[in-house]
C-alpha cells in the first residue's frame, strides 16, 4: 500500500479537529469510520474509506481488460526462433 492510498495524521487532525491521536480515533468511531490502530495508537485510515465517509463515490473500474494496451506481440519473436 502506497502512502497516497492512507490518509497522513495531520489530514485526519485537521478534518477532525483534534490533535490527539485518542480523540482522532474517538472522533473517527462516532462517525463509523472504520480504521487500523499503529502501535504508537495514531489511527490508520485508507483513502477510500475515508473518501466513500465524505460522501465520495469511487469511480467504477470496468473489469474487462484493455486489449492491445500493456500487452505484447510475441507472435514475431517466435517466428523468427523457428527460421
């Protein structure tokens, strides 16, 4: 997990006005936002979750896969093996 995808203490001290890290979290549970403890107590929260609290709706990802994009011809490679 890349540190664009968790939101930084300071961006979670300044939305919830709080500098503590008790009171983030208490802040935090009273909005049922969900989130993992670090072992120094500072919450970790994804950016997701924290987005989708906002009221953010995530950008659907259409599953089928690009083609011809990321993807290459092997097919001359191969054919100049066999000559």
């Amino acid at each position: 997990m890349t540190t664009d995808e968790i939101v930084p203490f300071d961006e979670l001290a300044t939305v919830s006005g709080y500098k503590r890290p008790r009171c983030i979290r208490d802040w935090l549970d009273a909005n049922r936002i969900r989130y993992l403890q670090n072992a120094s107590g500072r919450p970790i929260v994804a950016r997701s979750t924290f987005m989708q609290a906002l009221g953010v709706k995530p950008i659907p990802i259409d599953p089928t896969p690009l083609r011809g994009i990321n993807t290459a011809n092997l097919d001359h490679l191969h054919a100049q093996k066999r000559k």
